[in-house]
C-alpha cells in the first residue's frame, strides 16, 4: 500500500533518500528551504559561467562507490569524470608532494628513517580493512607514538590545527584512518558541476512523481494527535500537510528547532570559504590542492578549483578557493569579505606573488555547520536514526561516521535512512 512520505532536506542525502522510498513504491515529496537542491554541495553560477561551481569545493574520489551506483541507477553515470591532480603540501616555503610513496620519500625535512616510518604507518592505513577500533586512541598520541613526534608536528599537527582548531589533541584515529583509507589519485567531478547533479536529480525524481517544494522551510514536526499516527508538518502562515512518515536531512541545530524534543550534545565547527575569480591562474605548476603545514597560517587549505575543471567552463577565469574551519563564535567569522581578502592577502602572496592583481569577482560561503567533532570512543555517542516520534526519521552529517562529510557519504547514510524508513511501512 502506497504511503505518503516527506523528505525534509534536497542535499544529496534527502535525494538520495527520496529515491529508495520512490522505488520502495511510496508517495514522496521533498521540502527545501533554499531556492536550490545540493545542500552543503549547492553552488552558483554566473552568466558567463558555462558550468556552477560549488560554494565550498567538492570532488569525489574513485574509490566512492556509492555515489556512482546511485548515478548507475538514475542513468546519470556518463556525466562523472575523473582526472589526475597535482596535491602538494606548503611546508618552510616550498610546496612538497607527499601523497605518493615516492613523494613522501622525498621529504626532506623528515630524516630518511622517520619518512620510512611515516610510510610504513600509512600503508597500514591505507590497506586496513576497517579501522573503527581506532576510535579509543586519539590521533594526535597513535600518531605521534607510530611515527614519531617530529613527523606528527611537521606533517600532521599543522593540519589538525587548521581543521580542529583548539580541538587538536582530542579527534580520534578512527577518523584519520577513514580519511586515508578513501583517498585516490583521481578525483572525480560531475559535468556542469555539483549543482546541476543536484539539478538532474530533481529532475529525474520529478519525472518519476516525486515532488519539490523549495523555498519552503518546515517550522514544526509533531504528531496529529495521540489517536491519529498521521505526522503534521507546519510550514507558517497557518499551513499544514499531514504524512504517514518523516525523514529529515539536516544537522541537529536544525531539527532542534523543529522538534524540540530531539537534543543533542555533539558538537561541531562551522566553515568560511574564500571564492575568487582570477584573471590568471595561480598555481604555476597546476596545483589543485595545497595544504598549508605552517604554523599560524589564517587558513587551511588553496584549491586551485580550474586545475581539475578546464577553466573554460568559467569564461577562461580561473577559481581559488581558500578554505577554513572555526567555531562559529570566532571573532573571523563576523570579518567582511574585504576584512578576510586583507587578511588573506599577505599568505596568498607567499604562494603566488602579486595574485591580488588578478582579482575579478569574489564571494564568502558561510556553513554553519561544516564539520562534526569526533572524540575517543564516539561511536557510543552517535545519534540514532528513529527519532522520539513513531514514524519520524533523521539522518546528518553527525550520522556519517568514522567516514569525512562529502557527497558519497551524504548519498550513503541518506540510502540508508531511506531504506530504514521503508522498513517502517
């Protein structure tokens, strides 16, 4: 018997929920509260852009099954390509390359024994089947006592910093694991951008019965009454849809606000990205992704965004993405565009002098919620999937663990609620 499910959320694990429920045979619809699907991965596109490009960069890697079974499935498989980048890391004024064997046994600022051992470690990583027992070590002490202290604070500490910020010494191993355990060579990108997979997602569950409501921010989740199992949904203004079940996409401060018995004590930091089309490429060499492992650098990571995707999708502009990760109650987060480019510019200059001359247009991405904080043992912690009311379902990112926030993951965890929601029926 066909029954009428809402999916709260157009990210692409509410896409991605909304097509295992469609093809389970239920009536679907999706409700967004921004004019545009994606999420986290959503982006923009200017008129001389031929493609979008993302408010904070995304790829997917090769080894992200998940998300190309589904485009296997939806017959958008043909529009993902993948590519061979340049990743370097920025260390005493140079930029290294480390993610190779080879790479890493080049690094000198490591003796010879201590970049065999760092290898040897990483090996280790890379091949172990699954890793989530590490979650009782920190990776700050697992690292340091298998590689040593000197490769932890050149190669790993400055990154941590960057992404953890205060929180350096307390994320778990299980999380480090996952991030090497997913890693290849190429990575991956969908034609017109991530964006318009969004776009061509709606547009096949669209064709297929499912319906979108953007714009359209749910103000309460409650049950009709104690009689009645049928879920009501406010949507403000005196305007209700009832449903036999729920599934919410959004981070706990979200569903906090809409069903106020859900509470959750994890915690998480929020993101501001950089976006800047330039004239003239910035990387000489063609870098795609830079890892700053200096010490009191103001941001994370340079993604040369145009040396993965032909800057000829951009009207022959070129796009750098400056990344960074803070508590929202960071002073840098109520910095103005201009107050960040300043504050940027004399780092930037270090790794492309004279960049600032190129600048063409520039933006600021705010993500409230960008990135989960994972301590010891935090698989004890995570939050369930059924929620207090029979019938309801939530999946987040604070859901997709040891695994990193991104798109495969997103697509993954979504299925998965999708399908623990048919199993409700």
């Amino acid at each position: 018997m066909k029954k009428k499910v809402a999916v709260i959320g157009a990210g692409f694990a509410g896409l991605s929920a909304a097509w295992d429920i469609l093809q389970a045979g239920h009536r679907v619809e999706v409700f967004e509260a921004e004019k545009l699907p994606g999420g986290l991965a959503s982006g923009l596109q200017t008129k001389n852009w031929n493609w979008s490009a993302e408010h904070h960069y995304h790829h997917v890697f090769k080894t992200d099954a998940d998300i190309a079974n589904l485009l296997n499935e939806m017959g958008l498989a043909e529009n993902l390509f993948f590519m061979n980048v340049n990743t370097r890391s920025y260390f005493a004024d140079k930029a290294w390359s480390v993610d190779s064997p080879i790479g890493l046994l080049k690094f000198s600022p490591l003796s010879f024994f201590e970049r065999l051992r760092a290898g040897v470690v990483l090996a280790f990583l890379k091949f172990l089947p699954n890793g989530s027992f590490l979650e009782k070590y920190t990776a700050a002490d697992f690292l340091q006592k298998t590689m040593g202290k000197k490769t932890w604070d050149i190669l790993w500490k400055p990154l941590f910093t960057g992404k953890f910020g205060d929180f350096v010494e307390d994320i778990n191993m299980a999380w480090f694991w996952a991030r090497i355990s997913a890693r290849s060579q190429q990575l991956g990108y969908y034609k017109g951008g991530f964006l318009q997979l969004a776009k061509d997602m709606v547009n096949v569950l669209e064709k297929k019965g499912v319906v979108f409501h953007f714009s359209t921010p749910i103000k309460k989740i409650q049950k009709k009454s104690k009689k009645n199992k049928k879920i009501n949904l406010n949507l403000g203004k005196n305007k209700n849809k009832l449903f036999d079940s729920v599934l919410v996409t959004a981070p706990s401060t979200v569903l906090e606000k809409i069903m106020p018995t859900e509470k959750s004590d994890l915690q998480y930091l929020s993101a501001r990205t950089l976006l800047l089309e330039l004239k003239k490429p910035f990387f000489k060499d063609k870098t795609y992704w830079l890892s700053i492992h200096e010490k009191d650098w103001p941001f994370l990571a340079v993604i040369e965004h145009t040396n993965l995707v032909s800057s000829s999708k951009y009207g022959k502009k070129h796009l750098l993405y400056v990344g960074k990760y803070l508590d929202k109650k960071n002073h840098f987060y109520k910095l103005s565009k201009q107050e960040i480019i300043k504050k940027y510019k004399p780092f930037l200059n270090k790794l492309s002098p004279r960049f600032s001359k190129n600048i063409e247009k520039s933006w600021v991405f705010d993500a409230d919620f960008a990135q989960p904080l994972v301590f010891q043992n935090h698989s004890k912690f995570l939050p369930k999937i059924k929620t207090s009311i029979n019938g309801v379902f939530w999946i987040s990112m604070q859901h997709i663990y040891p695994w990193d926030r991104g798109i495969n993951y997103a697509v993954r965890f979504g299925r998965k609620a999708g399908n623990t929601l048919n199993k409700y029926f």
